[in-house]
C-alpha cells in the first residue's frame, strides 16, 4: 500500500508540473484527430465493402425462401399477431419457438418455463393451415419432438416444414421421433478452418452421419466457402437473423437457400433495388 500511495503521489505531482493547459488542449486535440480517423476509415471501408456486394451479380439457388423470424416487422414474439404479420408480408415461410408443458401441450414459448398464455402450437397451425405459407418449427427441446411430429401428420405439413434449433446432441430423437421430417443442424463453422479441406470434409461427414439437409447458422459464421461447399455435396445453407440492410446484402451473395429475418420488407426491397 505504501509502495503505491507513493506512486500516485509522483503521479499527481508530474501532472502538476506537466498538465499545462496549452498541454491539455494539444493532448485532446491529437485524442479526437485520432477518434475522427477512426471513424472515418471505418465509414470508408463499411461503404467501399458494401458498394462491393452491390456490384455482384445478385442468383438464387433454386428453392430459395425468406423466413419471417418470430417476432417480425414489429410484432410479439410467439404470437398469432406475428404468424399475421409474416403472411401479409408475403414470407415464403414463418418461424416460432416450440416448447412443451408438462401437460404435454405444445406451445409457442422460448423461455425454458413457458408462460401460461402462451399459444398452442394447434392454434398456430389451425390458423396457417389455409395459408400459402411453409412452417419453420424451431425446437427449444428435443423432447418436444414425439408430439411435434403427431401435428406435422394432423396437419399434413411433411412438404411444407422444416425443423431448426437442432444440435447435435438432439439428433437421437430427431432420428426416433421425426426421421421423416427435414431439419437443418444448428453448427457454427470456424471462419478460419473453414478453408481448409479437412475441416470442410468433416462438415460434410457430420451432415451425412445425421441426416440433416443442410446448416442453419448466425450470418456471422455464413462464408461463400461454406455455402460452395454445402451445394456441391447437396447440401443447403441457411442463414439467421439477418435484419439490416448492409448484412443483408452481405448474406445475398452468398446464395443461401434460406435467409431468416424480422424485416421482410426490407430484404424484399433490397432484393428488388439490386440492380438500380
């Protein structure tokens, strides 16, 4: 304690022989030269690399949806506002959390204990079920999955759903319970491995081993590496949650098969305005 006190002391009296104000005002000076710089060559490089994804020629893969992200355009989250809201902006497919209470009934929840009044997943479904819309069930708990698939048959939605949420510890039950639904695998990809070929084959191992039709990852682990990679084996590439316009643009050229999104309209529009 000694030892330090004493520093501070030196420190304090250095400050008092040095801290001028003709000093101070150079120092704060030369701190925001700096901060401006900064930003100004972050500006340029933002810009510059978006200008760049314009520039590319904008293809889809064949199949190519837009998935409104539970909770888009400004709605509740799990709510038949959102399923709603995810048809009238005219999503390929519409995404909610699956849950399960202790009774059993499926609901509509992220949270680990599901509020009491959250929606049955029935209801949901009762709702789409007229609806020119695919489903993209994105399962909180794999325990879920025995009942999730008794609705996937009631409703007859084997062509028009897919699951999502699924780790790979959770491929057990998705093999026992929904063999017969396609999934993506939830895996985040190591943006350096990814190009080397060892690391990307076993990628591809995992796919075959479990079963899935393809990865469903944060946009931040998405590369052209992995999407090339993924398509030349059969493989698909799905990419969350992809909500502003220069991420978006960035997620584009990577010719995903599916972008998740809270701002339909907006990727719309970017799509639309491409080229202009």
């Amino acid at each position: 304690m000694g030892n330090q006190s004493a520093r501070w002391i030196k420190f304090k009296k250095f400050l008092k022989r040095n801290m001028t104000p003709t000093w101070a005002k150079h120092f704060a000076y030369q701190v925001c030269s700096f901060i401006l710089s900064v930003a100004i060559v972050i500006f340029v490089t933002d810009y510059a690399v978006t200008k760049t994804y314009e520039e590319r020629t904008l293809k889809f893969v064949n199949g190519f949806q837009i998935t409104a992200h539970t909770g888009s355009e400004g709605s509740e989250e799990n709510s038949i506002e959102s399923l709603k809201k995810a048809v009238e902006c005219g999503a390929d497919a519409v995404e909610f959390d699956v849950r399960q209470r202790l009774d059993g009934t499926l609901v509509m929840s992220h949270d680990i204990v599901s509020e009491a009044n959250a929606v049955p997943v029935e209801e949901a479904l009762e709702y789409l079920s007229d609806k020119n819309i695919d489903i993209n069930f994105d399962v909180k708990e794999s325990a879920c999955l025995g009942e999730l698939h008794a609705l996937i048959e009631k409703y007859n939605l084997f062509s028009k759903c897919v699951l999502t949420g699924i780790e790979i510890s959770d491929i057990k039950n998705v093999k026992m319970y929904c063999s017969d639904v396609e999934y993506y695998l939830n895996y985040s990809p190591s943006r350096m491995k990814i190009f080397t070929s060892d690391y990307r084959q076993r990628i591809i191992s995992l796919l075959e081993n479990t079963g899935a039709v393809g990865i469903n990852c944060h946009y931040r682990y998405a590369s052209e590496t992995l999407s090339k990679e993924l398509h030349s084996n059969g493989y698909k590439l799905s990419v969350w949650t992809v909500d502003k316009e220069k991420t978006m643009k960035r997620v584009l050229v990577l010719k995903p098969d599916n972008i998740t999104t809270r701002q339909v309209n907006l990727l719309r529009e970017v799509i639309n305005n491409w080229d202009k």
